[in-house]
C-alpha cells in the first residue's frame, strides 16, 4: 500500500488537474483505496491547506471535492486578470489586418471577398486586440460596420502613420498575382 503522503498527493494531483469538483467514490477508485479511507485522506488534507498560510484548499460538495483558491487571495486574482493580455497573431489574423491596413476603410464582407473565405472571427479577434476598430457605416442597405486601423496598430508594427505602410514594388506585386492565380487554378482542378 502506498503511504499516507503518496495517496495524498495523488489526490492534490486529480484534483487540481479536473479543475472541478471530482465524487469522492471516483477519487477512491483512483487512488485504489476504499471511500471510508479516502475520505479520512481528504479531511486530513482539507484541515492542512487550511491551517498553514496557503492560497489554494479543497471545499467538499456533496460528496465531492473541489480544489479552489482561498477567497483571501481574490484581489491577487483580479491584479493578474487586469493586465495586459500578450496575443498572437496567426497567419489567417495577420492575412485579415493587412487587407484592412491597406483597404481601409473597408466592410466585413469586402474582406471576405478578398480572402476567399469568412473572416467574422478574424476580424472580431482583431478588434478585441484593439488592433482594429469600426470607423463608420457604409452608406448601403444594412448600414455595414466600416473597419480601419487603429493606433494601437500603428504602435504595434513601428508605423507613424498609415500613409507610411510599404508599398509594393511592381514586380512583388505581379508575382504575387502569379501566385493567386496558380492557386485558384489548383482548386479549380481539385
């Protein structure tokens, strides 16, 4: 048999990794003991995380456990949730910021029709990075929202100002056409 200790940090570790409350006759057939003996375990355990100076403990639910953190660490919390949130920016985001950047302002739809594909979560996601925003309404039925960038975006990629974006030389710009157009070929053939 696995000793006091062992048995107990396996528990931590189902605990914390379900994340939500785990029955208690789950934990004991995890554990391999019977429910009377994990449930001696657990209080045992419950009474350690509350008497030493811990941020986590492990609240009983009906017959089943639940790692949380200890409503004393709260504030510490909500200092980690407000800061700044580092995202990435994938291909199919980056793709979607470049035709606003330069098609600016420009509808949801127009950039879908540029891409070839839906781009609501592209554009949502952009806008929750505070890289793009609405700049008007075109004057169309259904009033579309008009998207352009933001400053955050010229911050982000070192640009003063928008009429600063790169421009393309002619020969980037015909190959480029070259490419699109191979592309559409191949899924034309497919």
């Amino acid at each position: 048999m696995a000793g006091v200790k062992t048995l107990q940090a396996a528990i931590e570790a189902i605990l914390f990794t379900m994340g939500e409350s785990v029955e208690l006759s789950k934990i004991a057939k995890a554990i391999e003991q019977d429910v009377q003996t994990t449930e001696e375990l657990l209080q045992d355990l419950m009474k350690k995380y509350e008497s030493k100076n811990r941020g986590i403990r492990i609240i009983e639910l009906d017959k089943s456990y639940q790692m949380c953190t200890k409503k004393e660490m709260y504030d510490y919390l909500v200092r980690v949730a407000k800061q700044p949130k580092k995202y990435t920016l994938t291909d199919v985001l980056l793709e979607t910021m470049s035709i606003i950047a330069y098609k600016q302002p420009i509808t949801k739809i127009e950039v879908e029709k540029i891409r070839g594909v839906k781009s609501d979560h592209a554009v949502n996601k952009l806008v929750e990075y505070g890289l793009v925003e609405e700049v008007g309404r075109l004057d169309a039925p259904g009033r579309p929202i008009l998207f352009g960038t933001t400053e955050e975006f010229l911050r982000r990629f070192s640009v003063p100002s928008i009429d600063d974006l790169p421009s393309l030389n002619p020969e980037q710009l015909e190959h480029f056409k070259e490419e699109a157009e191979d592309e559409a070929k191949i899924r034309m053939d497919i």
